[in-house]
C-alpha cells in the first residue's frame, strides 16, 4: 500500500477532515432536529457531546497512536463505508469522536505491522477498554468485516481529498468543498475499485 506522499501535508490534512466531519456531524444534527430522522442510539453514541473539538480530538490521536499517516486515508474509507452499510447511524456530534478513534485503531491494526493494544487507544481517545472492545466489534461487524483497501481505492480517495484541499484556502473551509456535508449519509462522490466493494461498485453517491 502507497504511503502519502508528503507526511508533512499531515496537519493540513487532519484539518481538513475534521472540518469536513464538523461539517457532517452539525449537519447531521441539525437533519435530526428539523426532520425528525430516526437515528439508532449504538454504543458509539455519548451521553453528551465531548468538549475537545473534532480537530483537537485527531490531532491527538495522531500524535499519540503513532500509526502511519496512510492509516488516516484508510480509517476515512472505513467512516465512509461505516455510514453506507449503516444509514441508521449517521455521523453526529455525540458518535463522531467515538467513531473516529475506533476506525484509525482497525486502520492501524490492518496495515501497519506495528500497533498499539486497546488499552492503549483507549487511553488515547479518553474511554475505558472495555467501552474500546465494544466499539471495535461494533464497527467490524457494521464495516461486515469488509477491511481490504486495494491500491486503486486508496489512491481515489487520496485524489478525491487532494482535489478538495486545493479549492480552500488552508483551515478556511467551505460548503462547496464538502462532498460529505450536503446529505444524513457521509458518502464520497465516485465509486470504490469493483474488487473491494463489489456490492457497490454501480451505486451513485448522494451529494
């Protein structure tokens, strides 16, 4: 699997999804509110919405996980196949942190050779292990253990954000960058590889 070219767009990159996860997760929110869309409550769902912001939340996990930068690219495939498979469970303001710390921990654990144990992540994103389990089980089964990112999808996507990086300006962001923002479900604007997604592979992304 290729890395990211430039390890040192990293923090440009993390701004970046976080703005774009903000983005989903207040739309989301707000989709709820006003439309009365029934959300499933998973084990991904706080009680409250945690106070550290989404960027800060990444920024930590990157610092202290320790994991390669394309483990980043790949935990975004697994959020976007997470809300395909799972419409109920939409990204939110009280799951988005939960959610984020658990699929760079499957995308760490599926490519790096080296990884940190669950109780180390756990420690990293703020819960108990046991809580860190329970959201690693919940998240393969809601992927359907659907973990491979061939060559071609982790270059789709890493163009896909290059592309959308370079329409803002740096940690200025807009609706019009957003292909996530736009709908309950976070879903990329093209297709993945037929060989990873095969159940997929002719369905059109809602923007």
């Amino acid at each position: 699997m290729a890395e990211l070219e430039n390890p040192n767009e990293m923090p440009k990159l993390l701004a970046f999804l976080s703005s774009m996860l903000k983005k989903v997760a207040e739309s989301n929110d707000l989709n709820q509110q006003q439309q009365l869309i029934h959300q499933k409550i998973s084990v991904f769902h706080g009680l409250t919405r945690p106070t550290i912001s989404i960027q800060s939340y990444l920024e930590r996990i990157f610092k202290y996980a320790n994991c390669s930068p394309s483990c980043f690219i790949v935990a975004y495939v697994y959020l976007d196949r997470f809300t395909q498979k799972q419409p109920s469970l939409p990204i939110n303001s009280f799951n988005v942190h939960r959610l984020l710390i658990t699929s760079v921990m499957v995308a760490a654990k599926f490519m790096d050779d080296m990884y940190y144990n669950n109780a180390y992540y756990a420690r990293v994103g703020g819960i108990t292990t046991i809580e860190m389990n329970f959201l690693e089980l919940d998240f393969l089964f809601g992927l359907g253990f659907n973990l491979n990112v061939t060559p071609g999808t982790f270059q789709g996507y890493c163009s896909h954000l290059q592309r959308e990086m370079m329409l803002v300006q740096p940690l200025i962001f807009t609706d019009s960058s957003l292909s996530l923002g736009k709908s309950v479900k976070a879903h990329l604007c093209f297709n993945e590889d037929e060989s990873s997604h095969q159940n997929q592979n002719q369905q059109q992304l809602a923007v």
